[in-house]
C-alpha cells in the first residue's frame, strides 16, 4: 500500500540482491512499447541491472553465475500479448538450463481469473512471436504463477519452480475489489478501465486508427482524421449498449511544431466482471474497417522485437493472415470469430496448475 518498490523492500528486509533484470518498458515501467531496453544501474538500489528486452530474452549463464534464487515478481496485465508473461517463460527456462531454483511471486490478474470468461483466438504456433511464444487463448484468465507452473510441466523444462501464491484471492475477483491504487504496469495501461478494453482495443494498433498513445487516455479510446463521427456513434451505441458506455472525445497530438486534434470515441467498461474484451474489441474494428473503405488501413507496427512491423494483425490474434479474415462480409466474419474465440478446452488444460 505504500508503493514501496519490492527490490526496495526485499533489501530492507535482508534479502542479499546481486542484481535486477529487467523486461519491456524497464525497471521503473516507464520505458516505450517496443522500445529496445539498455542495461544500466538502478537509482534505487544501485545494483546494475540487465536488460532482458535489448539483445537478448534470457539470462545468460555468465550473467547468474553469482546467483543462488532467480525471483520473478512483476504485475500482469491478463493478456496473451502482454510481454511480461514471455519473459517469464526464458527466466524459468533459464532456471532450468543452468540449475538454478526460480521463484514467482503470484500476483493476481487484475481482469479476473474467472475462466468461463476466457477468449482465443488460440495461438497458431507457425507464427510465435515475443506478443504470443505459446499456445494459450488471447485473454487466458489465469495468473502468471499459474501459468508459470503449466509451462513448466507441458514444456517439460522441470525447473526447480516455486510460486508463492497470493492470500485470499478468488477466481472471480478483479481489480476494484482490492481497493488499492492502480499503478501503472507500463506507460499506455493508465487504469484499470485501460486494462480491461487492452484485450480488444489493442488490435487497432495494426491500423491506422489511434488508440490514443501519448494520451492521457490510452487504450481506452480510439481515433482517426477521417472517421465518419455520426455514423460510428450510432452503430457502437446500438450495439454495444449492454457493455460500454460510449461518448465522443477529441484529443490533443502533439507534432513536432503543431498539434493535431482527433475525433474519438471514449470507452468506459460497464460490468468488469463480464465483459467479452476480444469479442468487443474485434466487432469495433470490424465496424471501422467496413464504414471507412477508403481510409482505413493495415499498417505495421515496428518494435525491439518485430523491426519490421510486419503481420503485426496476425501476431496479436496467433492467426495466420488474419486481415483477410477482416474481408468477409460481417455475417460470415461473425461466424469466423466465432469459432476463433472458442476456447472449449482450456479449462481441463489448465486445470491441474490452478491456485485458486
């Protein structure tokens, strides 16, 4: 409750850190998506620290020959494409290759972990990437000590893994109910209204739609120069009345001498614990896509660990050629997505590995 960084606070205590290990958007969280992380020295704590979103994903032997515990203890956002959970994944397999005990400190997923809410699309393994190295639903419900120990067992790496859970966490809490304050886990998850649209509204950034970077409303808003303001506003009230609250916003860009003014729409998430993030978020594109014929556009999205950009779509959904999916008409694309964001068997997959 009192924001004091756990680094701080296990020193406090007498823990004996060697050194930190960062993932995307660093130690302090404030780095920019995508932006490639340099090691450094920690102002906090002077220990120094290495980047594990620059050249590498993984600690290299040399890096913890001095080191006895590899502790994980980094919050979640819920989401197949958050990067967080793949760092995860080379630290425990790191663990594993080089002998040592990894520990995770649980956290719980501020979306939930109520399972009947989880949504695919499932990963197409062909095309893995750092936004979905394996095979789970986009929106998969689970904490990351609980997917800690499901990887561990079904990639057969066999660390030495410990997770210590959370106390008194249900399956079908979220975030509110902690009463504690939201801070951010990196710069564009603001809130915990953010964290909820992420899922869904995250797919824009393929587009050439905004969804308000450099704002103080990112991911929970989008817009463009050429969007039909009138029309889109009826279509998204009639048919999203039950889940979001929507209203019309412009936002401020700054160019670099000027600035831009957008028209947007704001989205506020009704029911926290029901809402379908990826159903929603992928009808909203669909929506876009269909009333802008001549103006939207796919468009690459250039990161530390995807310079091109490329299929950036298909990377956040695991499908392959997924904007040709965007093409059917929206009964036929209904029916496609459908089938996508089933997800019938993942609840007996990760049953066994469950901690709450």
């Amino acid at each position: 409750s009192n924001h004091l960084p756990s680094r701080v606070a296990l020193l406090n205590a007498g823990f004996n850190i060697q050194l930190l290990f960062s993932p995307e958007h660093g130690i302090d969280a404030k780095g920019a998506d995508g932006a490639k992380i340099l090691n450094g020295i920690d102002p906090l704590t002077h220990l120094p620290i290495v980047s594990l979103y620059g050249e590498k994903y993984a600690p290299t032997e040399k890096d913890i020959t001095e080191v006895d515990i590899l502790l994980f203890d980094i919050p979640d956002a819920g989401t197949r494409f958050y990067t967080y959970l793949w760092s995860m994944t080379y630290w425990i397999e790191a663990a594993a290759m080089f002998n040592k005990k990894v520990i995770i400190l649980d956290r719980p997923n501020p979306i939930g972990a109520n399972l009947s809410l989880a949504e695919g699309p499932r990963l197409d393994i062909s095309i893995a990437s750092f936004i979905g190295r394996f095979d789970i639903p986009v929106k998969h419900q689970c904490t990351l000590g609980e997917l800690a120990l499901y990887f561990n067992a079904t990639k057969q790496w066999k660390a030495n893994l410990e997770v210590i859970a959370c106390e008194g966490l249900h399956r079908d809490d979220v975030f509110t109910h902690w009463q504690k304050d939201w801070v951010p886990t990196s710069p564009a998850i603001q809130n915990f209204n953010a964290c909820l649209l992420y899922p869904g509204l995250c797919f824009f950034e393929a587009t050439n739609v905004s969804i308000g970077r450099g704002t103080s409303y990112s991911f929970e808003w989008f817009g463009a120069s050429w969007m039909n303001m009138d029309t889109l506003v009826a279509v998204c009230k009639n048919m999203f009345v039950d889940d979001l609250e929507l209203a019309l916003l412009s936002l401020a860009f700054k160019k670099q001498q000027s600035t831009e003014w957008l028209p947007g729409l704001h989205c506020k998430v009704k029911n926290a614990q029901s809402y379908d993030a990826v159903l929603n978020g992928l009808i909203l594109l669909k929506i876009v896509k269909d009333l802008h014929p001549t103006h939207f556009q796919w468009a690459p999205y250039p990161t530390n660990a995807n310079p091109s950009g490329a299929n950036h779509l298909s990377l956040l959904m695991g499908v392959p050629n997924a904007e040709k999916i965007f093409d059917l008409p929206l009964k036929d694309w209904l029916i496609e997505m459908n089938k996508l964001l089933r997800v019938d068997g993942w609840k007996k997959e990760i049953a066994e590995f469950l901690l709450y």
